[in-house]
C-alpha cells in the first residue's frame, strides 16, 4: 500500500482514511544551532566552509571502524548510532567529517538535517530541484547518505517512512515545487545488529531546471530506536533516470553495510 506524502507534517490517504504523518526524529532547529560552521552558502550570513573530507581512497572512519567491503570508506555517526559504507573515492564517492551538515530549507530555516554523511559524483549537474540548501546539500551530486533524527514522537514506522518521504519531498522540489511521491508500508529491517524498519520513496521531480536534474529518484531509509527512546535514521537519496545513476544493486550493496556504531576503542 502507497501513500501520498507533500510535505515535513504531511497528511495522507489511506484507504479512505486521514493518517497524519509526525515530523520523527529531525531535529533541525538543533542542528541549525550547533552546525552553523559546517553550513556554508547559509542565507543571511557568513559561515565556514565545512572542513575537507578525509583524504584516502578507502579505509576506516575517524572513529577507527573498519569497512566491511573491502577498499570502500566508512562513515560513523556516533549521535545517531550508525556506521555504513561507501565505495572508494576513486569511484567519485567523497565521504565528510562526521559532523558536516547537508540540509534543505523553507524560509530559510532547516526542514531536514543529515550528519555523518557521504555525497557520490558531487559537482556533476549545476541546477538543482531545490536550491534551498545549506551545508553540502545541492551540490550537484548524484547521491546522499547521512544519518538524523533524536526525536521521540511516533513509531518506528512512522518514523522510517517520514524519513524517506520528506527527504524526497525536499531534495527534490521542496514545498513550493513539490515532487509527486510513493512512499512504501514500513517493513522489518534486521541486519548487522540493527533492529528497526525500513521503507522506500519513490519520486518523480516537477521541478526540473536543466536535463540533468533527474526524472525521478528513490529514497531509502532504515529507522532505529536507541534505549533512551530517541528514534535515529539513516537515508540515502539518490537520482534515477541520469547517466552515472546508481543502481537499485549498487543502494542495495551500500545499504547492506548498515551496522551500530561503535565507539572508537569499543
């Protein structure tokens, strides 16, 4: 069953019945605040670049956690309790300092927040479905992953679905372009140690300024709850229908490296 999801709150159809989906876990009023020097291109202000993501073509994360696909990089988010992989820079994926920000705004203000993130082929289309951006959301890649969340409100599967629904609805158009999308039930996801729900957005961009900004694109969330109650996420948004795109197999792969962080030394 598919439902119709416009926006961070959003209301939806099912079978004949009003079902409101809560915003989840993001926090991004906390991020806005503690992120400020990782947010570059930050209307109505002066910010710091993010600092330059680790160099390397393959390897541990900073937190000293191994990859599980051999020469591919790791990416750890100790706040949100996940640690993932990525192919190797040679393959055009550039993996971020661990509290590098990517972000979409309305009015100025964050809707949707990552941290711990990781951008494949960036730099490869100028125009973008949502030019609200800040930090190293927009950058013309092709592919984001990143982890969120810290909320309490909801379930896990409403968590899981808010997840890869308002990061189509903003990566992808924003509220004032909205993008049409699917958004799949919530499913078990038990993987690596993780325990949670897991469900796909597919999108389709009305918003589309040049050819290479995508047709369509998929969005895949995985949801997790912490013991002291928090909700935390991990996303990947990626472009379909463009040369280069990542294939369902090649998400898949990546999405299969999902596991818990673990502290460095742990």
């Amino acid at each position: 069953m598919l439902a119709v999801v416009g926006a961070v709150v959003a209301l939806a159809v099912i079978g004949g019945g009003a079902v409101f989906f809560l915003k989840g876990g993001d926090d991004p009023k906390k991020d806005d605040a503690k992120g400020s020097s990782q947010a570059s291109g930050a209307p109505g202000g002066q910010a710091d670049k993010p600092a330059p993501a680790p160099e390397g073509n393959g390897g541990p994360s900073p937190s000293g956690a191994q990859p599980m696909v051999p020469g591919w990089q790791t990416q750890s988010s100790d706040e949100h309790a996940f640690t993932y992989d990525v192919p190797a820079k040679s393959d055009q994926w550039k993996v971020f300092p661990p509290d590098t920000m990517v972000s979409y705004t309305e009015n100025g203000q964050p809707q949707v927040t990552m941290r711990g993130t990781a951008n494949f082929r960036e730099g490869g289309c100028s125009s973008s479905a949502n030019p609200n951006t800040l930090g190293e959301a927009g950058k013309g890649q092709l592919a984001t992953v990143g982890t969120t969340g810290g909320g309490k409100d909801g379930t896990l599967q409403e968590n899981a679905r808010n997840w890869a629904g308002n990061w189509g609805v903003f990566a992808y158009g924003g509220l004032g372009n909205k993008p049409k999308i699917e958004v799949t039930e919530a499913t078990p996801w038990k993987h690596n140690g993780i325990e949670g729900y897991t469900a796909t957005a597919k999108v389709t961009v009305t918003n589309r300024g040049s050819a290479c900004v995508p047709p369509t694109a998929i969005v895949k969330s995985i949801a997790q709850k912490l013991p002291d109650g928090t909700f935390h996420g991990w996303v990947i948004y990626a472009d379909q229908g463009v040369p280069d795109a990542l294939t369902p197999d090649q998400i898949d792969k990546i999405m299969n490296t999902v596991r818990p962080a673990k502290k460095a030394g742990a």
